[in-house]
C-alpha cells in the first residue's frame, strides 16, 4: 500500500516513522535516567541515615568517656609502668641486649668474624656474655679482647690464652660479665 502513495507522502511517512523512533528512544533513555537518579538518591538517603546513626552512638560513647574516665585510665597505664619499671630498676640504656651486643660488635676487630652471643640476664644489675666467633690470627682475638677489658661495662673478660690459640684461623670464645649499675 506505501507503493500506491505518491512519493511526498511517502517521504512525510519515513520521516514520521523516524521522528516516533527517536522520541521512543529517548524517552527510553530518559527513563534509564530517572531509575538511576532513585537509585542513586535511595542509597544516599541511606548512607545519610546510617552516617547520622553512628554520629550519634559516637557522640553517645565519647559524653561515656568523661574526664573521670580517662583519670582512671591515666592511673592503670602508670600503675602499669610502675610494674615494668621494677624489670628495668635503675639499669638505663645500657639494660637492653640490643646495647650490649651493639658496644660487642662495636669493638671488634677487622679479622674477626663473630658466630654467635649468647646473652643471659643474672639479676637487674649484671648480665653473663658468651661470645663465640673465628678470627684470621691471634693478635686480632687479643685486641679484640683487650678492647672489651678496656671498656667499663664489662667488668670480667676470659679468653683463651694467647698461647693455646692458633696463629690463623682460629676458633674462640670470650666470656664476660656487665655490670649495669657502674654504669648510672
């Protein structure tokens, strides 16, 4: 039948056809738009609601937490350190392991290679030392040991006698003793 139309109508009727498509099309996209516009504004009212929800219990908690509170709190965490202070009496810096074996290395010679510290607390003041290692030569165990009598920290260094040791690749092992209240 659109063959029986003269060809003005039928360009008014390809145009009408094409004019309902773009209007059906858009108002698809229109609608996508409004249904995402909800959704998104439903999960804000949401998120809204749910922020001004803790707000409220976070606000609620901190009145909880009053001066009073925080006193107590203040004298649990000093009573506390009370307690750790009795662990570390009067022994300063110079307590922790982590010195020592710094002051140990520290002194060591170039030669020595030391394998292992054995680290063992007696008591609050003083502490026994084992330090196990190898050396190139025999004057480097000496010095190295010379250099830890030097120091005040350790009060007793025993080496191998200097004759026993070998001359080259020599194993040793040095005691000693720290004394920590020398050094307050």
């Amino acid at each position: 039948m659109i063959n029986l139309l003269p060809t003005e109508e039928k360009n008014k009727l390809l145009a009408d056809y094409r004019h309902r498509r773009a209007v059906a099309w858009l108002s698809m996209i229109l609608a996508v738009i409004v249904l995402a516009i909800l959704m998104v504004s439903s999960c804000w009212l949401m998120l809204s609601y749910r922020t001004s929800a803790l707000s409220k219990v976070l606000n609620s908690k901190k009145y909880e937490m009053s001066n009073k509170s925080f006193d107590t709190l203040s004298l649990v965490v000093k009573g506390t350190n009370d307690k750790l202070g009795i662990f570390l009496a009067n022994t300063g810096e110079l307590a922790r392991p982590s010195a020592v074996i710094k002051q140990i290395v520290d002194k060591r010679r170039t030669g020595i290679s030391v394998l292992g510290i054995a680290y063992e607390r007696k008591d609050g003041a003083s502490a026994s030392i084992n330090i196990r290692g190898k050396s190139n030569d025999r004057n480097a165990v000496i010095g190295f040991a010379d250099a830890l009598r030097k120091d005040k920290l350790f009060v007793t260094v025993e080496s191998p006698i200097s004759n026993i040791i070998r001359q080259t690749n020599s194993d040793f092992n040095i005691s000693t003793v720290v004394n920590f209240t020398d050094q307050i």
